[in-house]
C-alpha cells in the first residue's frame, strides 16, 4: 500500500507584497484539514500582502473538500481585503 503524504501548506513570500501558499500532499476528507483560523494566523503574520495564490505543484491527490477549504480562505481574506 502507497502511503500518501499528509498535507501541508507552505508561506513563501514572492516579491514584496505577493504570498504563495504552497499545497503540499494529499488533501482529502479522509487525511484532515489545517484549522483555517491556523492559517489565517500565519497569513497575519505577513505585513502588507495584497496577493495570495495557490501553487499546487506538489499536490499528490484531492478532493472536493480542497476546494471548500480554498473558498473560506479566499473569503476571509476578502473580509480583510
């Protein structure tokens, strides 16, 4: 049996006022999410951001809860312009 990487996000600051989160592994209902207030957490710790993207390089496998998570982040970071 092929044992799947736990997820994981990576903060890589690209240029000045540009953050890229970087998902990393397998990101389905099964293996668990980051608490997304966590990860607003971390994205407070970075001053002056205007732009978060996503690189999904070295996402294994997901599902659609990926995309439920990417939606509340997108919206709290919305809130927070």
């Amino acid at each position: 049996m092929v044992q799947e990487t736990q997820n994981q996000i990576q903060y890589i600051p690209v240029g000045g006022s540009q953050l890229a989160l970087q998902l990393i592994g397998t990101w389905k209902r099964d293996t668990g999410f980051p608490l997304i207030h966590e990860v607003m957490s971390h994205l407070g710790s970075f001053h002056k951001i205007t732009t978060i993207s996503f690189d999904t390089q070295h996402l294994t496998a997901w599902d659609s809860h990926l995309l439920v998570f990417l939606s509340k982040v997108i919206a709290i970071c919305g809130e927070y312009g």
